[in-house]
C-alpha cells in the first residue's frame, strides 16, 4: 500500500510540473513578466527582501556604475579649472603685495628726506641762536621794527664801536620806516666811505641789526628785510629827526669787511644773514 501511495504522489507531480511547464510555454513575454512582478511585490508585501528581477541587477549596477564615473570625471574636471582660475589670482595678489611695498618703501624714503631736512633746519637755526648769544657783550641799544614794504620787521640794535652813541636817543620809540634805498654801487659805495671818513667820530654810531624776539622772527628778518635788500642791491634808508640819517647794509662786501673786524664771535657764514647799520649825523 506504501509503494502504491508512492507512484501515485510521483505521477501527480510530474503531472503538475507537465502542466506548469505547458502554461509557461503558452504564455507570452509581457504575462512572463507580469506574473513576476507580482510575485516580487507580494514578496516585499510579506516583509521579505526585493529580488531583482531580470536585467534589474545589471541595470543598477551599471547605473552606480555610470553614477559613480560621472561624479570621478566632474571631479577630476574640476580640479584643473579651479587651478587654472587661482593662477591669475595669485598673480593678482602679487603684484598688489609687491605695489603695497614699492609705495610704502617710497614713503619711508621721502619721510626720512623730510626729517633730514628739517633736522638741518633746527640745527642752522640753534647755530644761529648760539651764535646771537655770543653776541651778549655787544648790549641790546634798540629794540623795534623796521616798516619795509607793507611789512614791519622785528629787530634789534646791538652798540659796536664809534662815538655816536648818543644818536641812538634819535630813534624813534618803536618802529623806523625805510623811506629809500641807496645804491651799492662802486661809485656811490665809495663816496659813502669817504663822507665816513670824514665825519667826526662823535657824528656816527655803528650797529649791529639782529632779528627780534618771538616765533618765526628770524624767518621774517631773512626773508623780508635781508633778502630784499641783497636782492636789490641796496641799503635801506631812514630820515631820522633833523639831518640824521640811518643806513641798512646788507650782507657785502662794505658791511662784512666792518662785522668781520669788529666783531669777531660771528663766521664768514654767519655774516649772511645780519645787516651792519650806520647811524650818522652830518
């Protein structure tokens, strides 16, 4: 009975295999592929994992495949265009850096050109001080202004030699006023030498003209009342009270030949920048 069970469970699944095997046979592609998509689906229903179907597994892979190369050529494009882009930048940043450099380089060259100079400056200007300090022993006969041009030139009167001093009681109180310049030629040079001469020692005083005090006194003794002078070849000329006259020389060959002798403390540098004045009385 075992043995008859047997061969008839074996004829009915060869039976059914037959059967499956014709059904498959008969159907077409697309029912194929329905039939398997719903088997896939009810697969995943049950909480199982999706196979793939045909052509699915070579599909995605070559899709990760396709994805992944795609994404290794973007990078790998990427990487010389952002090297070529950096080049110019960097050029750029360079030449900027080495401009920034030229420019403060020319700044501090001029800066230190400015500082040399104006350390030249202060030094001629504390020599000169020095120098007018050194002329303490020669006293202070007149301190007041000189009206030259539409400016009034602070300046003092230092008492050198000759017997005349007495004419400085002739100045007026604070301020003197150049009314006329007087040549410095050869000729009319010599005539004054020998008036000079001639007048009795009591009858002319001679001075020495230093700028005043205050800020900026020097600058305005050398620049307006000097330099003017030298400039015009001439001695400036004040009528004082009665027939005493004052006479401003600047710097030449009459006032330094005069400073040099009486005045020993002041350099042949130094006689540039002071006038010899004549006070006389004819």
């Amino acid at each position: 009975r075992g043995g008859g069970r047997g061969e008839r469970l074996t004829l009915r699944l060869e039976e059914a295999q037959y059967q499956l095997q014709e059904h498959q046979e008969q159907q077409t592609p697309e029912e194929s592929e329905r039939e398997a998509g719903e088997a896939h689906a009810k697969v995943e229903g049950e909480g199982g994992s999706a196979v793939p179907r045909n052509g699915e597994r070579g599909a995605g892979a070559g899709a990760g495949a396709g994805a992944g190369d795609a994404e290794s050529e973007g990078k790998a494009a990427e990487v010389p265009a952002t090297s070529t882009q950096s080049k110019p930048a960097e050029a750029a940043e360079g030449t900027e850096d080495k401009g920034a450099h030229d420019e403060k380089e020319v700044k501090m060259k001029v800066e230190a050109k400015v500082e040399v100079k104006e350390e030249k400056e202060v030094k001629k200007e504390e020599e000169k001080e020095s120098k007018e300090d050194g002329l303490s022993r020669y006293p202070v006969v007149w301190p007041g202004a000189v009206a030259i041009k539409g400016a009034a030139v602070p300046i003092r009167l230092h008492g050198l030699g000759g017997e005349g001093h007495g004419l400085v009681s002739l100045l007026p109180g604070e301020k003197v006023t150049v009314t006329r310049r007087m040549k410095l030629e050869a000729d009319q040079m010599k005539d004054f030498t020998a008036t000079l001469n001639s007048w009795k020692k009591e009858n002319f005083a001679m001075l020495l003209a230093t700028p005043g005090e205050g800020a900026g006194s020097r600058a305005q003794f050398d620049s307006q009342l000097v330099k003017y002078l030298i400039e015009r070849n001439a001695a400036g000329v004040v009528q004082l009270e009665g027939s005493a006259m004052m006479y401003m020389f600047p710097p030449g060959e009459l006032a330094g030949e005069y400073l040099q002798r009486s005045v020993p403390e002041l350099d042949a540098a130094s006689l540039d920048t002071y006038l010899l004045v004549v006070l006389a009385k004819g």
